[in-house]
C-alpha cells in the first residue's frame, strides 16, 4: 500500500533554500547587474500601481496645505480687522484732535481782537433745561469773575455771568430769550 501523504523536506529546508537563492540572486544583480533591463521593463507596468498606492498621501498633504493656508488666512483676516478697528479709533480721536486744535487757533485769533485782559475759561456743564440757554465755567471770583462780565469765544460774543461762585460761574447765552 502506498503511503497518502508523501514525506519530503521539512519547512524549514525549504525556507533555507528559498531564502539562500534569494540571497545569491541580490548579490548577483548587485555585483554583475544581470536583472537590471527585466527591473527598466518592469518599471513602467509598475509606476501606475506606485501612482494608485501613493494618491492617499498627496491627497493628505494637499488638504493639510490648503487647511492649513485656511487657517493662516483666517489669522490673517482677525488681525487685520483688529489692527483696522484701532486704526479707525485712531481716526477719530485725530480728527477730535484737529476739530480742537481748529477751535483753539480761532480762540487765539479771537483773543487777539480784543483789548485789555482775558482769562479762558472751560465748561463745566450745559444746561439740560431747553428754555434756559445757561452755561457753568470752571472761572469764578477767586479767578477775578464778576456778575455782568461779557464772556466771548471764537466766533465773538457768547454771554454774560450772571451768578459768581468762589470756584465757578453761571453764564447766560445770548441765544436766551430771557438775556
């Protein structure tokens, strides 16, 4: 009777053989180049596959790019706004500034016409009361304020004191009804 499984060389033999050839083949092409034109001829049928297996990485970095170039630009935009909002607060308080500086050389021109002795004065508050058109100056007797004094500005005459305090005065408007 003949045996059903035949017995040849173990695994492990065959390993040793397959991994000796293997092992001569690489020396062999690397040393004396006899697989170099079969390695040129398979490259060309490779490349595609080398294409295909490599898509998922490009593709990963392309989108690491452009997300990343997403979030720069965004940066980007919210600091410009940012430098943009204290650009235009700075706007404004120039133009305060020169609004000011306008009043100021037309109190120094005004100041010019007139003759004898002047004190500036600022405003402490307006009144809220419509029909009555009074003002409060930080200007009072201690400053040499009297009641009936004229009180001018830039554009000429504004009012008249009519009550004086130690510290401050109450003006009355020439737009007043009651002056």
């Amino acid at each position: 009777m003949k045996p059903l499984f035949l017995k040849g060389p173990s695994p492990f033999a065959k390993a040793l053989v397959f991994a000796l050839f293997s092992i001569f083949l690489i020396i062999a092409d690397y040393r004396l180049g006899w697989f170099s034109s079969l390695r040129s001829s398979f490259a060309g049928v490779i490349t595609p596959i080398y294409w295909v297996v490599d898509a998922p990485s490009q593709l990963a970095g392309w989108l690491d790019e452009t997300f990343q170039s997403r979030r720069d630009l965004l940066s980007e935009n919210s600091a410009l706004r940012t430098e943009s909002i204290a650009l235009r607060a700075m706007s404004q308080r120039l133009a305060v500034l020169e609004a000011e500086n306008a009043q100021l050389r037309e109190l120094l021109n005004s100041s010019a016409q007139v003759k004898g002795k002047l004190q500036v004065a600022e405003l402490i508050s307006i009144s809220p009361d419509p029909d009555y058109h009074t003002v409060i100056i930080n200007r009072g007797e201690n400053d040499g304020v009297f009641k009936g004094q004229p009180v001018l500005d830039a554009k000429g005459l504004m009012g008249q004191v009519v009550e004086v305090q130690s510290q401050f005065s109450r003006v009355i408007l020439i737009s007043d009804a009651s002056h």
